[in-house]
C-alpha cells in the first residue's frame, strides 16, 4: 500500500506519557463504531459512550448517532444494535485502541467465534487522515466502506470526512450500499452535550421522585412572574404528585421520556399522547441550570422520531404566550401557530409525516 504523505502523522507529532501511552501533542478527532446483540444492548452501549468521555484523560465525546437494529454478520445470532461516535483525542491511534479493548474486555466481550455474537464491539474507524497498515491496527478501518450499519449511522453525525485513500465523504460512501435491515431505534437516544454524553431513555418507575423534584423547579423557574404563586403551586402538587406521575407514565396512548446526565441526575423529560394520526406533545422541560445546551431539542427529535416511526400525522401543543422562551424554541423546531386558546395560550402544530 502506497501512503500518501500527507495522510501520515509525523513522528513528532507524537509524545511517550507516563504508563507508556503515547499521545499527540496535538487533539485529532475520531470515529468510533459501536455495537452490542447479547444482554441489555442499548445498556452497554450508553454505558460504553460515557465511559469514552474522559476530557481529563484525553477522551472527549463530541457526536453521538442514533442507535440502529441491525442483521448479524456470519454465523446465526441476535440482531444487534449499532451507532457511532466522533471524539477529539490526545491518545494516539495505538493507543486510543487499547483503550477501546479494554471498555470491551469489562464489558465480557470474548473473541472465540470469527463474527460471532459479542456483548460489546468497539471498532477504531478513523483517526483523522492517518493511514495506516500492519499486524496492530489498519486505519481507516478495512471494511468501512462496505458497511452499512457503520456508514449510516456515521453519515449522521460526519458526513463530510473523507476517506483519505479514496478521497470520498462518509455521505458519498453511504449512499453505495443498501441500508436495507438497517432500522432506527426511536425509543432512545444519547445526545453528546457540555455536560457529557446525556441518556434519553422512557421514563421508569424509579424515576417518579427525582421527576417530581425537576418539574416543580422547571415550573417555578419558568413560570414564576408569568403566572400567579398560587396556581404554580397548586398546579404542581397536583399534577406532579408521585400518583400523578404514575398515572400519567401507565396511559397506553403515551410515550414519557426523561434526559439522564453523567451521573444520574435526571436534567429533563417529555411526554407525548399519540392517537390514530394525530399526536399532543402535553410537556417538555429542561432544568433551568442545563438550558441551552441542546437537551429540549434532542428530545423533541425522539418524540418526532418515535411518532413517524407509529404513523402519526400532525402533532399539536399549547404553550402560554407570554412564555416567550418556549414560543421561540417551538417555531425554531418548525411548529407553526394555528390559533389561541382562552387564558392566554397559543396552538401549535407541526406535520410529522404523510398526509397529516
């Protein structure tokens, strides 16, 4: 293989650290395939994600892809889920793949079966334009480019990177293969913030008291001066109580989600009621001190996404005019205003898919 010059890192472009690691002296952005089909997949791959975060060791995760189901490859096994991530790094690529093996190593992954069935697969795709061929590691990884669970999910979130030895973008690759068996999963998300890798995941029971804590601050940070003392504090002992809550997260016709940080803390939720072709987003917040971070409209793009996924048409929602913050991030979601209703609210609607 003929290596073009300019697709080769210099030798001092990289430095021995304490452990033997070595490092560029300079951050290189990566990308990382991910995939799991034995045990709790979805589990192990965002618990992979956050473990990948490390800014203080040279790790930092800066796009995370929708999570796919996707068919094996070789022998018969269970479907797997894929995605991919781009970090910036200091590892060097060796290094950076020890680092990898490792996260699979404590994941329980095993390497008897070739293609066999793994509960963690962590794949080195690309370093930015380093090419690279021998017994350790090939960059850009070999198969890429005939990967269809690996190019969709990347074209996601890098399309523009080209190859180095092709000089094709990600996009350009993925449009040559079929993506056929290759589905989104709409039921759950990580979305790459300020404050790490952050978990949209549907509600679960032990979630109900720490939601009931982030509502009654998201209501009083929003809404204090917007609306009388009184109401915000009936309102949330009501609609907010843990039975409340239960009953609101048991209605078949919804689909409650929350946003977890690094950590545990639940920073975020929604909640949609879906019926037939026609949907209502009934609430969407964000802890005051974590707004801005882009949180609100990975959600909403869960929701959007798990309503085409179901046939859902046109989706509505109300929100109180003078709040003014919520009016701005709707209409920049692409809701458009339909009417008013009495006490002071605006309608809402946006067109999910078909003839809705």
């Amino acid at each position: 293989m003929q290596l073009a010059a300019s697709a080769v890192l210099k030798k001092d472009s990289l430095e021995i650290y304490p452990g033997g690691k070595e490092r560029a002296t300079a951050m290189a952005r990566a990308a990382i395939a991910l995939g799991a089909n034995l045990g709790e997949r979805l589990e192990t791959l965002t618990r992979a994600v956050r473990s990948l975060h490390r800014p203080g060791d040279g790790l930092a995760v800066t796009a995370i892809s929708s999570w796919y189901e996707t068919e094996p490859v070789g022998p018969v096994q269970p479907l797997y889920i894929n995605g991919c991530l781009t970090l910036q790094t200091e590892l060097a690529p060796v290094s950076l793949l020890g680092e990898l093996q490792q996260r699979e190593a404590a994941a329980g992954r095993t390497r008897e079966v070739h293609w066999g069935a793994r509960t963690l697969d962590l794949d080195l795709l690309w370093y930015d334009d380093w090419v690279q061929a021998d017994t350790v590691l090939t960059l850009p990884h070999p198969r890429l480019e005939e990967r269809p669970f690996v190019l969709v999910p990347l074209a996601q979130i890098a399309p523009d990177w080209r190859h180095p030895l092709t000089d094709k973008r990600v996009a350009d690759l993925g449009a040559e293969v079929s993506a056929r068996g290759v589905e989104r999963v709409v039921e759950r998300a990580v979305v790459a913030t300020a404050l790490g890798p952050v978990d949209l995941r549907p509600l679960a029971p032990a979630d109900h008291p720490p939601l009931r804590d982030l509502a009654v601050r998201c209501w009083w940070a929003t809404y204090r001066g917007l609306l009388e003392e009184e109401y915000i504090e009936s309102f949330v002992g009501h609609t907010y109580s843990l039975e409340a809550i239960g009953r609101a997260a048991a209605r078949p016709d919804g689909h409650f989600w929350v946003a977890e940080a690094p950590g545990g803390a639940l920073v975020g939720f929604t909640q949609v009621l879906a019926v037939g072709r026609v949907a209502h987003l009934v609430r969407l917040y964000v802890a005051p001190e974590v707004q801005a971070l882009g949180i609100g409209s990975a959600l909403w793009r869960l929701v959007h996404s798990k309503l085409a996924a179901i046939g859902v048409g046109v989706c509505t929602l109300t929100v109180l005019a003078t709040n003014v913050g919520a009016v701005r991030f709707y209409e920049r979601q692409g809701f458009e205003r339909t009417g008013s209703t009495p006490g002071n609210r605006f309608e809402y609607r946006i067109r999910i898919g078909g003839d809705g």
